[in-house]
C-alpha cells in the first residue's frame, strides 16, 4: 500500500477514539486493563489503483498486546473481488494478476470468508471502493528558496487542473526509481480553502520535501541526492475512505495527545464483520523533473 503527501478540500473532523488513564498524581489504586480490546484481531488490507501493475489484498492478524510475536499473514477459504476468485499467491496475499489496473469510477466489492476464530466456520466480510478520477499532473517543476534562484533548497511545485467539489489528492516522490516517500511521517496533509481554490488550476507547492543535498532516511541515515537525480511525483487522487485512514494513521503516528491522556484507539477502516483494515482506491499521474547542477548539489 502506497501512502502519499495529502490533500483535502473539505474539512471533517476525524473520529479519535481516547482511552483515558487515571495519570493524577499520588494515584496508588491499582489498575485492571480490560483484555478484550488487546487480543489479536483480524487485518484485512488492500488498494486499488489506475496504474497497470501487481496489486494484492493481504489478509493477516495482529499480535497479542502483551506478547512478544510479530503479526503473522493468514490464508482464507476464499478472496473475491466483483465476484472474480482471487489467487493466492503467498501466504495470506491475494492478486488481480500482473497486468490489473483499476477502472476510473467503477466500484469494486471485496469479499473474503475465512474461519479466523477457528469455531468450523467462515466468517464473512467486504468492503467496497469507487476508483476515482484521474486529476493529470500537467506540470512539475523546482523552485528555489533563495534570492539567486539557482541553488538549494529547492521545493516542488505541481501544477493540475483541480475539479469542482469533493477531492481527496496525494502523491508519492520517487528519487531514481527508489520510493522515498515509503513511511507516514514522510507525507505531507494539508486542507485547500474550498472558496478559493476549488475547481481552479492548482500551482502547488509541496513543503513536506525540501530539496537539499541530503534527506532524512530511514535508521537515522540520509538519502544523498545528487546533481542529475531524477525526482518523480505521482499525483494520486484518492477515495473518500483510503484518505481517511492515511489522514488518521498520520496523526496516530505523530503521538500528538494531550497531556494525560492515553494513544488513540486504532485507525478506522471500512472493513465490515469486525475486522481491521482499508480497502481503497486511487487514480494515478506522474511527472519527473531533474535536479540542475548547482553549488548546493554534489555531482557522481
């Protein structure tokens, strides 16, 4: 599943749930914790896009709260999408095939039976997502911050042709055909003014990622970028439900809680009969740009 810098034109408030903790302070009074919420629950997971490419459904359970395992990838009896029998490509991964690619406003059903509390029977759950509209990337260019005009940092500017009423919009930026934008903290949410700018072309500028000589990597290191790097941007026009959840997994992933107040309850999903997970959509355009010579980029 790919996640994305964000962008939303109406504003909705996401529903956090709280798990309040008596923190006050000389409290001695011993707490029990309620067992039902933290044993292993069923994930199901999947998105949908326009590009033509692999695209599975992952089917797995989450670890007991208190143990020590990782959360392991479960077969099912059967994975459908609009009615057509999944394969089983790998433990509790389920593809369309390697040439899929979804239809711009079709809407697919995802149904799944498995028997996750082993009784002897399949439960049975589905989700739905309408693939939306491709917004095309008509221009990407670098823009930089200094008076010169021709040194770092740099920033993105996408340009597209946004659509009267409700869009959801992300990207993902690829540095020679490396993914950097693979972890949450990486993407970039922010909310357009409806009255001024819905339905207008868009000239955006993405802040999440400076360019600079250097980026923040992964295990504290630094993704290098050099004079003659490839920078692509694909700007993805996401499913009400899809941005939903990356919208909430991103402020889970902040930890920005109020001071004595427990983490939030666990991202919402659209996965009906109980079990955890998205299953979304989105439709894809792309556009490169290269990074010029200049004194703030080494060169190979």
């Amino acid at each position: 599943m790919e996640f994305h810098f964000l962008v939303m034109k109406n504003k909705r408030s996401a529903i956090l749930v709280l798990i309040l903790l008596p923190l006050l302070a000389g409290c001695t009074e011993a707490i029990t914790l309620r067992s039902e919420d933290m044993e292993p629950r069923l994930v199901i997971t999947g998105t949908l896009s326009t590009v033509t490419e692999y695209q599975v459904i992952e089917i797995s359970s989450t670890a007991p709260y208190f143990g020590k395992d990782m959360p392991v990838n479960l077969n099912a009896t059967e994975v459908r999408l609009n009615g057509e029998k999944l394969a089983n490509d790998a433990p509790g991964i389920y593809s369309m095939g390697q040439e899929f690619a979804a239809l711009e406003g079709e809407t697919y059903l995802l149904e799944v039976w498995i028997d996750y509390d082993r009784d002897g029977q399949d439960e049975y759950y589905t989700a739905t997502t309408t693939v939306p509209y491709v917004h095309t990337l008509e221009s990407l260019v670098l823009r930089s911050l200094i008076p010169s005009g021709n040194d770092t940092p740099f920033v993105l500017i996408a340009g597209f042709q946004d659509t009267p009423g409700e869009d959801y919009y992300g990207g993902a930026l690829w540095i020679n055909n490396v993914l950097y934008s693979n972890r949450i903290l990486r993407y970039y949410i922010h909310t357009l003014n409806d009255y001024t700018q819905d339905g207008e072309f868009l000239r955006y500028p993405v802040p999440e990622w400076f360019i600079t000589k250097s980026l923040v990597w992964d295990n504290g290191e630094t993704f290098d970028l050099y004079a003659g790097d490839v920078l692509t941007l694909e700007l993805q026009t996401l499913s009400r439900e899809y941005y939903k959840f990356l919208e909430e997994a991103k402020i889970e992933k902040n930890q920005q809680f109020p001071l004595f107040s427990g983490p939030r309850g666990n991202v919402t999903g659209n996965i009906t009969g109980g079990a955890l997970g998205i299953f979304g959509s989105y439709a894809s355009s792309r556009k490169s740009v290269t990074l010029p010579e200049c004194p703030g980029l080494p060169s190979r």
